[in-house]
C-alpha cells in the first residue's frame, strides 16, 4: 500500500512570482500564551499546592466554548513553577478588514483560578492589537502570577 505524502504550505503563485500584500487590507491578529509564573497559590491547599487555571478571552459568545481556553479542564501549575509551552498556546485569532494602518482593535483578556466554591479572578484587562504592527511581547502581572503574551498583527491575503 503506498503512503500519500502532504506537502503543507504549498505555493499557489507561479514560480519567480511572490504574493503582492500591498493592496490587501486584511489583517490576521493573534494572541499566545508564552509562559506562565506562579509564585503563590491563592487556594491554599497544604497537600500539593497546585492551582487550577483557565482563560476567558473576547466577550461572551453564543456558546462557552468561544470564549474559555483551554475549553475543557484547566491548566495546572504548581506554586514556584513556570508553565511554558513548546509550540504557540493560542489564546485570539482573528482575521479582520482594515483601510487604515495602525488601527487598534481591543481584546478582553481574564485569568482565572478555578475553585471548587468560586473562580478567583486574577488578572482583568484588555490587549490592544494595533493592525500591521508585527510580533511584540507583553508581560501582566497580578501578586502571584505573572503572564507573557505574544501579540502580533500582519497582513495577509486570505
């Protein structure tokens, strides 16, 4: 039996010929979860002192799986640890239309620790993207977390 072999990224202009994005007006946004620090667990738990996190990223959509990462179960970290991620951990992607460069678009961002009684939230505040600004780094911090995020916003012809 013979093996098909898929070629991902494949080129769809003609050879010498590269992609002109100068008239394009679409932007592809993203937002990645770098690393994470954990420093102090609020739910003070003597046995492991592991703690429960989850994101809520853009509003409310018609269902809880539009806005919550991971959409299932949480990201558990424990205290004095660094979580990091192998490959980007996507938090926002959006593709959006825009005429004017440097236009901001503002995405709402909650970390929250899970607890049996009550969702802690840690850290609440909005990430601007700024169309056509390239790939930048921000860290937020909260008293006992801190979270690095990778912003970016390029043109793109899809």
């Amino acid at each position: 039996m013979s093996r098909r072999v898929y070629v991902k990224g494949k080129r769809t202009y003609a050879k010498g010929q590269e992609p002109d994005l100068s008239d394009s007006n679409r932007y592809q946004n993203i937002i990645s979860l770098m690393s994470i620090r954990v420093e102090n667990v609020h739910e003070k738990n003597p046995m492991d002192r592991t703690g429960e996190f989850y994101f809520e990223v853009g509003g409310k959509g018609l269902l809880k799986h539009d806005y919550r990462i991971p959409f299932e179960g949480s990201l558990k970290i424990k205290e004095n640890m660094t979580y990091t991620t192998n490959q980007d951990f996507t938090l926002w992607i959006s593709f959006s239309e825009s005429n004017e460069l440097g236009k901001t678009l503002s995405i709402p961002i909650k970390l929250r620790e899970a607890d049996p009684t009550k969702d802690d939230v840690l850290i609440k505040t909005e990430v601007p993207i700024v169309f056509g600004s390239g790939t930048k780094y921000e860290v937020l911090k909260a008293p006992g977390v801190t979270i690095k995020l990778k912003i970016s916003s390029h043109k793109t012809r899809y």
